[in-house]
C-alpha cells in the first residue's frame, strides 16, 4: 500500500495482508490489535512520520488509536474514546488527562498529518493520483439531496466492511430531528473543524443539532447534541473553531463542553468548564472547574469569555 507524502510515493507496511477493509473505498484497516480484542475499521492517516490513526468501535463507543511503526509492529502511543460526555485518553501506560494528550499530539506531530482519504495499491497510482482530492461538498450534497446515505454508526464487522456500516438517508433523519416538525428544519455548511472545507450541520427540534463530516466520499455523523440540555453551536477558541456544547437552562449549574475536531473527524481536544451553586445565581464561594480543576469564579468567567460566539 502506499500514500503521497508531498514529496514522494511512500510504501505503507502492513503487519498482515490480510488485514485489509474498505472502510472509505478500497483502503485497509486492521482488524484486531492482540490483547485489546478490538476491532478497527478504517484508519485514516498517512504515516508522515510513521505515525498511524486508526479507528474502532467498542459497544457503540468511538475509539481512535495512534500508533507507530517501527520494526515490523505498530505500536500504540495514544488512545482516546469518547463517550459523548467524557473524553477519555490514554497512552501505552495508560490514562492520561486530556490535556497531556493534546499536548502529546502536537508533540508527535498529528496535526500536521495527512488525509489519507487515498492510499493506494502501487506505487504508480499513488503518484497518479497525487492531485485527486475528495469533493466534501459534493459528498455533503450528494447526502442532502438523497443520493447517498450518511454513516452514523458500525455495528460489526463484516466481510465487506460497508455492510456493517449503519448508513442513514437524510430525509429519515430530518424527520427523526425535527419530530416531523418542518418549522424546525434547516442545514448549514460550516468549517468546524479547521480543515478549509465546509462540514454540515443539520438543525433539529429545539435547538438540536447533528454534525457531519465527510471522509473522502463519505458522510459521517460525528457528533449529535439534543435540545435543553446540551444546546451545542460553533464557537471560536484561540482562532480555532470548536463545538461547544452547554447546559444553562437548569438552576445550579452551568456546564460547557468544548471540543476541537480535526478535519477526519476526531476529536484532538475536550474539555469541561463549569460552575456548580445553589439557587438561580453563582458566586464567589460557589464551585468552578476547567478540565477537572478547581478554579475561581474570575478564572471561570475569563475562560468562558475567552470562547467568542457562544
Ligand atoms: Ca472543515
């Protein structure tokens, strides 16, 4: 297998040749990693610097691997699972906070990795294809207009890879978000991810929304957020577009989420921010975190009016 690497045509070694699946059309993934038992689907990074992502699903919860390569074996230097709530992360000693991975990440140079949307079998078509770059937004398109279904989900691993792929159609979605209710409706083309390609955000009822991306010619639902209490919208952090998703509507507690996806749809970082007091307003004897942290009011309100368009 090989990748373009922006200079040349690489080769991609594989620990098995049997380890392949056409996740996002014909590349591989590989299918187990020893004692874990997990099973991956696609993965989704050209090693720059013999660096692998890979992803898998375990009892419906998102997992994304890093691994190196090196001496015949891919070797693990991070994992991150996210349960919707909860971003965990590790590395090969186990859990680590978010925000030691996220430092990690850029250490190791995962953001500047590339799409591997192709990778192809020879060398010779890898460098045929340097230039051919997926069309997101036809892909998005394609998905809205009903020409193509949208994966929200694996389920299992199957032969083809594809059958085990839950892929919906729009108009089944729109009707499931907006409850039937088409004063509700309503699609918008953002860059939420920092990729310079615009990904879909489909509105539902009340203030739901779902996020898609596409990887290569496929749509993927990343992230979906209900109304009231995980009211969720693009915000700006640092320069960067994040989700935020937040639950302000309750007495006690206010709680904002903050996530930061890359452009494959993974989360990179996460955090929680939040104030926890009693009765209709917080003060300053009242309880504040930032990513896991005891923090003071002013700190929580420098944090919260640092992300600009909440
Ligand atoms: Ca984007």
């Amino acid at each position: 297998m090989y990748f373009f690497d922006g200079s040349a045509a690489k080769r991609v070694p594989l620990p098995d040749e049997g380890m392949r699946a056409n996740a996002y059309g014909t590349r591989y993934a590989i299918e187990s990693m020893e004692d874990s038992g997990t099973i991956f689907y696609w993965f989704e990074y050209a090693p720059r610097k013999g660096l692998v992502r890979v992803h898998g699903e375990d009892g419906g919860k998102r997992r994304d691997y890093y691994l190196a390569y090196g001496d015949g074996t891919f070797d693990m230097e991070l994992a991150a699972d996210d349960e919707g709530y909860t971003w965990n992360t590790y590395d090969a000693g186990g859990e680590i906070t978010n925000e030691t991975f996220s430092d990690r990440l850029a250490e190791l140079g995962y953001d500047c990795l590339v799409c591997c949307t192709y990778l192809y079998e020879d060398v010779e078509t890898a460098y045929e294809n340097m230039e051919r770059m997926p069309d997101a937004r036809r892909a998005m398109e394609d998905f809205v207009s009903g020409k193509a279904n949208a994966v929200e989900c694996v389920e299992s691993r199957c032969e083809t890879p594809e059958q085990g792929f839950w892929g919906r159609n729009f108009a089944e979605i729109n009707e499931e978000a907006t409850a039937g209710e088409p004063w509700w409706e309503g699609v918008e083309y953002v860059d939420f991810d920092n990729d310079g390609e615009e990904e879909l955000i489909m509105h539902g009822y009340a203030g739901a929304r779902l996020y898609f991306d596409a990887v290569g010619d496929r749509v993927v639902k990343v992230l979906e957020t209900a109304f009231t209490t995980e009211i969720s919208c693009v915000a700006e952090l640092d320069g960067k577009r994040v989700v935020v998703k937040t639950d302000l509507t309750h007495g006690g507690r206010q709680y904002y989420w903050v996530m930061t996806y890359d452009g494959c749809g993974c989360l990179t970082d996460w955090f929680r921010l939040s104030a926890g007091y009693e009765g209709m307003e917080y003060g300053a004897g009242d309880r504040y975190e930032y990513r896991g942290r005891a923090i003071s009011m002013e700190e929580f309100e420098a944090i919260r009016d640092s992300i600009h368009g909440l």
